[in-house]
C-alpha cells in the first residue's frame, strides 16, 4: 500500500496511475507516431521510466512493483538501471525529473 492523502492507496493502481501519467507525458513531449514495430519498443520504454519512478519517487519495493506491472523483481531492477543509465542526456533526464515532481505532487498530502 502507499499513502495518498493520509489513506492507503493500493500499489496496483498506484503503478497503474504511474504508467498512464508516463504515457501522456510522452504524448506531451511530442513523440512521433510510431510505427508497429516502433509502438512496441515505446511501451517498453514507458513500462521501464513507469518502474523506475514507483521505484524511486514512492518507495515501492522491486517486488511489488513487479507484481503490478507482472514481471519478475529482476526484470523491475533491470528496467530502472536502464532508466539510470539514459540519465546522462539532458532532455531525457529532463523528461523523468519533471514526471518524477508531477508524480511526487500527485501522490502526495494534501496540506488544505
């Protein structure tokens, strides 16, 4: 479970939410249509940034992660240091810093 809120939130849907916000954040960016074979390597790319930031931004554990998206914790583990290796270009950095702050800012308490 995470906490959103103050209330328990369950990491399915927490992952699931992630993804989706990653997915759109690549549509905002501009990326380009992709072609059949092309959509196939974007989702994995989405797949890996998604795993990467329930990872690092909220604290799920690689098990859990891996439960949610339905791989195995080494595949999860595998996804974030390709994510962390891609973290040597700028824009691409940019990319996951700005969706790591909207996911943080999502997830986060309200303080109204």
């Amino acid at each position: 479970m995470v906490m959103c809120g103050g209330l328990p939130f369950p990491t399915r849907r927490v992952c699931r939410i992630v993804r989706q916000l990653t997915s759109e954040m690549v549509v905002l960016a501009g990326e380009r249509t992709l072609v059949r074979s092309d959509r196939r390597r974007a989702a994995c790319h989405i797949r890996q940034i998604a795993m990467y930031v329930c990872h690092v931004v909220l604290g799920i554990s690689l098990s859990d992660i891996g439960i949610s998206f339905g791989k195995d914790r080494t595949t999860v583990g595998y996804a974030c240091n390709v994510v962390e290796d891609r973290r040597d270009d700028p824009g691409f950095d940019e990319f996951v810093s700005v969706l790591e702050r909207i996911t943080a800012s999502v997830f986060s308490k309200a303080d109204i």
